[in-house]
C-alpha cells in the first residue's frame, strides 16, 4: 500500500508541474534503468544470503526514500530532477529486494501448494493496489497535501518491515560455488533452455510493454475523463480489484489444466479491454475495462509466476527469479516509458489503441513460435532432486 500511495503522489506531483505526458513515461524509465542494470546481481545475492535479511534491508530503504519524499513536498522542494533521482534509487533496491521476494515464497510453502499460495500472495498485493492508491487519491484530493500521502507511506514501509521480520520460513541450501560471471549468468541460460519458461516471460514483457495504460492514467482523469486527483485513485486502484477477485477465485480455484491455452486466452482479452479503454470516454465505461484488465492480467501473472517457480530448482530461483524480474519491469517500468513517447507523439488515445492491438499482435505470433507453451497441460508438480 505504501509504495502504491507513493506511485499516486509521484505521478500526479509529475503531471502538475510539466503537463507533459513523456514525463510520466520518464518516471518508469527512472526505475527500469537501475533494476535492468542489477537484477542478476540482485539474484546472485538472493541465492546466496538469507533472503528474509534482504528483504528487512530492501524495506529499510524503501522507508528512508519515502520519508525523502515527504521532507521534499512539505518544504515545497519537489522538482523533477530530484524525482527522477530517488526514483532511480528506488529501482536499485527493488533490483535487489525483486529476486529475493520472488523466490522467498517456496521457502514458505511446499511444490504441492504453490499454485494456490501463489494465488493467494499476488492477491495481497492486488489488494494493496487497491486500497493503496485509493487511499493517496483521497489523501491528495481532499487535503491537496502530497506530503501527508508521502508520510503516510512512510509509516505503511515500516508496517511492512516489522511484518517481514515476524515471518518464520524453512530452510533450504544456499548456492556455494564461487562468485563468478558464469554463475552469475546461470539464470539467463536457464531460462533460455525451458522454452516454457521464455515464452511465458516474454509473452508477458511484450503484451504488457505494449498495452500498459496505467502510466497515462494521471492525464486519462486530468484531460479526458476530467475526474481529478480522487477520480485517478479511483482508476488506478480498479484494476486491482479485478486482480484481487480474480485472486480470490484462482486460490479457490487454481488452474489446473490447459495453463497454456488459458494464459494465451487471457493475454488476448487483456489487448481487446485495452483498446476499449482507449475509446472510451465513459468514467464508469473506462473504470470497468480497467477491472477487467487487472483480473485478465491476474490470470497471466499467477501462471508465469507458478511456471518459473515450479520448473527451477531452488538453489537457482534467485537468479532465475532475477532474469523474470527484468521482464517483469521491462513490461511495466519500460512500458510506461514507452506509453509516454508514444503519447506525446500521437496522442493519448491513438496511443492506448495502438498499444492495444500490439497486445493482441503479440499474443498470435508467440501461439506460432512457443508450441511447448501453447501445449502446456500441467505446472510442473515433482520436487526437483536438489530440494529432497
């Protein structure tokens, strides 16, 4: 929730002072940057050290960089180069804080439970997604204070730190061969060598980088829906309910069978909601194609995360972890960059349609070149030897 609050803030603060679409893009490349740059550094240390220490840590300067925020706009200090700074700052500790929390919940549960605690985890967060923005719109909207939003978040970290630190997990064995550039790449050969695997990923990197809208969503409610800072949080917290619902019902409900079929089908509807969110300019209309959006792309992110996790022996899901992590931002942080020039060049809406059928483009190629993925029936339910 705390870091959603912040995402609220940071965004609109943004939009307020420039008015320019391209530096909401900006924001995502500010982050994409450093955690492309140090992930697999981040992986190589999450299978090497205790990956709950990493995560108190992660926190610790996640809350330092929030209460950075809350000094900057209380004093009136905020600019965009002071942003894009700690934005960068940021983007190093979840490179490192990314691999370690991805392959912290195996240690949590068994291969059997996965999928459904997988389920159940990303509704925590989706939960957060809502609640989080929510709160920071109605925060900002009523007290027009984005200081009070920062120091709120702030105290949310901090919440998350103790939390982390009453987690009891399993112990597992650690990697022990020495530190080198070819165990460091470990988990890029990995994944290129299970197609499943790559395919599922890069589906993901490329569907999302293409049809993401969230990074447009402050000049979405500022000049076409005309809704303002409350009006945003409302729309940037709708697609996490539909992620939280469809959540819910996957932890009920896992997938058990045809996983590739129904990632596919639902990478195909996340493109067509895209495009009718573009055309819309319907509030109501467009907070329903954003819900539905989240609960499509729930779908998605439960099967990748479950494939990866479930197909990688647990000395290496650190690094393994690490390489996902790069597509996962390159899809969301790359992807708003992306959103911004594409907006600033040709409009907001041509470019939410456009980014739409790319999605959908996308999706129909990826069905001809994985096979293996498309095929896929099952996750993979054995414990691998390493973990017996």
């Amino acid at each position: 929730m705390g870091t959603q609050m912040i995402s609220v803030a940071i965004s609109w603060q943004i939009y307020e002072l420039t008015k320019r679409p391209l530096d909401l893009g900006l924001i995502g490349l500010a982050q994409f940057l450093p955690i492309a740059g140090f992930s697999l550094i981040g992986g190589q240390v999450a299978d090497r050290k205790d990956r709950r220490t990493i995560l108190l840590f992660c926190y610790l300067l996640m809350a330092l960089c929030a209460f950075t925020f809350f000094v900057l706009s209380y004093h009136g200090k905020m600019s965009t180069f002071l942003v894009y700074s700690l934005l960068f700052l940021t983007g190093t500790i979840r490179a490192f804080w990314g691999p370690a929390n991805q392959s912290f919940l195996p240690l949590l549960v068994s291969n059997d439970f996965f999928p459904k605690a997988a389920a159940w985890n990303t509704s925590s967060w989706q939960l957060a997604m809502i609640l989080g923005p929510s709160l920071g719109g109605v925060i900002y909207g009523m007290s027009g204070k984005p200081w009070l939003v920062h120091g709120t978040s702030f105290l949310m970290i901090l919440g998350a730190f103790c939390s982390t630190y009453a987690i009891a997990q399993r112990t597992r064995k650690l990697e022990q061969s020495p530190l080198s550039w070819k165990t460091t790449l470990v988990g890029i050969r990995y994944v290129w060598s299970e197609k499943v695997i790559l395919g599922a990923n890069s589906l993901d990197l490329f569907a999302v980088l293409l049809g993401g809208v969230i990074a447009l969503l402050p000049a979405y409610a500022s000049d076409i829906l005309k809704v303002g800072p409350l009006g945003y949080g409302l729309l940037k917290s709708s697609q996490g309910i539909g992620a939280t619902v469809s959540g819910v019902v996957l932890g009920l409900r896992p997938i058990e069978r045809n996983i590739g079929v129904k990632l596919f089908g639902a990478v195909i509807g996340f493109g067509l909601f895209t495009i009718l969110f573009g055309i819309s300019k319907n509030f109501y209309l467009s907070f329903i194609c954003l819900m539905l959006l989240g609960g499509l792309d729930m779908i998605s992110v439960v099967a990748r995360h479950s494939i990866s996790q479930l197909r990688t022996p647990h000395e290496m899901r650190g690094r393994v972890s690490a390489v996902t992590i790069v597509f996962i931002s390159a899809s969301n942080e790359l992807g708003e960059f992306e959103s911004g020039i594409t907006a600033q060049w040709f409009g907001l809406v041509p470019a939410v349609i456009v980014g739409g059928v790319g999605t959908c483009v996308i999706t129909l190629l990826w069905i001809y070149l994985f096979p293996e993925l498309r095929r896929l029936d099952r996750f993979v339910e054995k414990e691998y030897v390493s973990e017996r």
